[in-house]
C-alpha cells in the first residue's frame, strides 16, 4: 500500500520520521503477543501542531498549570530529551498483572532521569533503586491498598528508557538487548494472532472473542508483521499477511484526518469572523459611550480592568470578556482566541478623536486557518487567503480585500 502527495509531506503526515534503525527492538522479548513501533520526526512539533488544533483545550491549561507546579517545561524537560522513537510491546494478558514493556529513545538519559525524579519526588509514589546489570533500577509504588498498587519500574540502557512492571521484566529487556537485531523503519506492528484469538474480552465483546476464536483456531496462523516506510512526498506500507493489514488503517486515516482538519480549519474561520463582528459591534458602542475618545485604541481599552471587572472607564470598557481581552493579549497589542490572533488599529485622528479603526483576525498557524479576516469602521468583513499575517495592516490594505460573502 503506497499513499502519495503532490508535495514534500506535512502536518500530520509529517509527524512520522524518515526510516531509520529501530534500535527499541533489541529490546523486545522473543515470543511477544503484540508489538507496536514508531518513530516520530520530531515531537515538540508534534505536541506544537496538536495544541494549534485547539490552543483553548482544558488539557493544554492543566500541562501549563502542571508545568508551573513543578518548574518543569513539557518541551524542554521531556519531550526534546525524547528521540521520537518509541515502542510497546506485550507478552502476557492476564487479570492479575498483565506482562508489557515500553522502550523510549531518549538523546539525553541524564537530564531525563532528574526530570522523571523532580516529577516523582512531587508525587506520592513511593520510589525505590536497585544496582542490577551495572544499571540502577528504579521502582515506583502507588499508596494505594495493596490489592489495586500500581508497580512500575525503570532503567536507562545505551540512549533508552526501558519501563515494566517489574524490575524481571526490565531486567529481561536489557539482556535481549544486549544480542539483539535492529531492523529499519518508521513504523513497525507485530501481532501473534493465535493468542489473540484466544484471549477473552468478557462479555461485552463475546461475538467479537466468538470469532477470533474461529480464525485463530488453526496453528498454521503464522505471525503478522507491518513495516511503514515514510518517504519524502510518500508513505509505503508493506505487510506479511493479507488477512490483516494496516492499510485500510491508512486509508482510512488519510480520508479522514484531512477532512477533520478541515473542518476544525473552518470552525476556526467561523469563530474569527465571529470575534471579528464582536470588535466592530464593541468599537460602535464605545464611541457612543466616549464620544471625546471616538473608537478604540486596540482590545485591551475595550476590555474589563482585570483588577476591578465592575468598574468601567474609557480605559477599560468592559465591552468584551476576558476570553478575548484577557491574559491572551501581549504587549504588541494581539490577542488570541480559537486559534487565531486579534487587534484593533485606531486610524484617521482630528483633535485627539479617533475617526476610524481596522479589526484584524489572523491564524497562528497554517495548520489552524488558511485565511486572515479584517474590517473597518464601514462594517465590512473582509478576507485575504494565504499565510498568517505577521504585522498589522492599514484601512487600505483591509479595503483592498474581497469582501465576505
């Protein structure tokens, strides 16, 4: 299976590196039940295009939160210390402990162990460490009661993170390791499809266990394996059994993940040039309410006094909320909502009134909106396709725009 692009991939497809060793396989075990592998170009960018799909997301305020408590960067701290490369493996499912491992690639193991040791020490676990294979092994315990304690133990070996749940299994891992084979790609599955056939999901997945139970029933299922390969403007996928295959994975992910960007793209649009017929609606009333002032300077003049929301004044309107006139405005006048970036220009002044304003809306990003929207004291909204605009524009550059249908 082979998925081509007219250019040189990016966004999302983007995300997945070049083909490259995939050293996390030494580490897996002889006989896994499952196996995923992949290795991402570059996962700071990764977590940066995911935020620009949604920069209001709750989870992205809890990271921030989360960062301030614990005076650590996401992205400098962790994810910049990571390769890219990453693989799970599973061996065992069972109710009692099932039997897994992870393997992260990481360029930096002593700076990612204080991290992961500030992140602990934070925590209520409790943590242990063990000389063993002239390596320290750490153990964590959840304080939990003893029948829902949650294990997990850690080591560094040759530019990875190898994770358990028992210092056995890492401890395995490492000596695999040590005489493995290493094959190259940008992503690799693996799966013995008699033993999942075998497992029992309960009840509610009865049929579902029914029939893999029906066509896992011969031994002659031979394992699967599916490699991926990303190239410059493709992605090729190439598995060893039909029966099981990743590219209706693909396909349907490239059928869908573009038209999912799209919409989010023309939400995103749509709450712009919503925002943007909330700035004119706000400059008509504060000239009303001011008329020595005329309109306003830029946002923040229209927005509350975060220090007293109840108290209004040519300063502060209080004609727009904080989640437009807030914390999201910089020192340059822009402020952010849904993926886009706001400002008002006052223009065209006679004795200290301002005659005239243009309103602008532009995307942080390609990936967020593919069009910026502007408008002026006659009401009009106007667009302009292309890239995110990087400085302010005039009311004859507004103009100069089509107008909105």
């Amino acid at each position: 299976m082979e998925l081509s692009f007219a250019s040189p991939r990016r966004g999302a497809p983007a995300w997945l590196a070049d083909p490259a060793t995939l050293g996390s396989l030494d580490f897996v075990s002889p006989k896994p039940l499952l196996v995923a592998s992949l290795l991402l170009a570059n996962p700071s960018q990764v977590f940066d295009e995911l935020k620009s799909f949604n920069p209001d997301s709750k989870t992205f305020g809890s990271i921030a939160a989360g960062e301030q408590a614990f005076g650590l960067s996401l992205k400098d701290d962790l994810l910049n210390l990571l390769t890219g490369e990453l693989t799970f493996e599973v061996d065992a499912v069972t109710p009692t402990q099932p039997v897994w491992r992870a393997f992260l690639g990481t360029n930096d193991a002593i700076r990612l162990r204080k991290t992961l040791s500030t992140l602990v020490a934070a925590t209520r676990f409790r943590s242990d460490s063990v000389e063993k294979l002239d390596l320290t092994f750490y153990s964590l315990e959840s304080p939990t009661d003893k029948e829902k304690t949650f294990k997990v133990t850690y080591a560094f070996s040759d530019g990875y993170l190898i994770i358990g749940p028992t210092m056995d299994a890492v401890a395995d891992s490492i000596q695999f390791h040590r005489a493995g084979h290493t094959p190259s790609s940008s992503a690799l599955f693996y799966e013995d499809p008699s033993y999942i056939a075998n497992l029992r999901f309960g009840s509610f997945l009865s049929q579902a266990s029914d029939s893999l139970n029906q066509a896992g029933a011969s031994e002659s299922v031979s394992p699967i394996a599916g490699h991926i390969y990303a190239e410059k403007s493709a992605i090729r996928e190439i598995s060893t059994n039909a029966t099981f295959d990743v590219a209706g994975v693909l396909v349907i992910a490239a059928i869908a993940v573009p038209n999912l960007l799209r919409s989010r793209m023309a939400a995103n649009e749509a709450s712009a040039v919503g925002t943007v017929r909330t700035l004119n609606t706000a400059q008509v009333t504060y000239g009303a309410a001011y008329p020595e002032k005329g309109f306003a300077h830029n946002i923040i003049t229209m927005g509350e006094d975060l220090k007293n929301p109840t108290a209004f004044s040519p300063e502060h309107a209080g004609l727009l909320d904080a989640s437009l006139a807030g914390s999201t405005c910089n020192a340059d006048g822009w402020c952010a909502k849904s993926g886009y970036r706001f400002r008002t220009d006052a223009h065209r002044y006679q004795r200290s009134v301002c005659y005239d304003y243009v309103a602008v809306a532009t995307p942080v990003s390609k990936e967020v909106g593919n069009r910026s929207f502007c408008s002026a004291s006659d009401g009009i909204i106007r667009f302009h396709a292309g890239d995110p605009l990087t400085a302010p524009i005039s009311i004859a550059d507004c103009k100069s725009w089509p107008a909105l249908q």
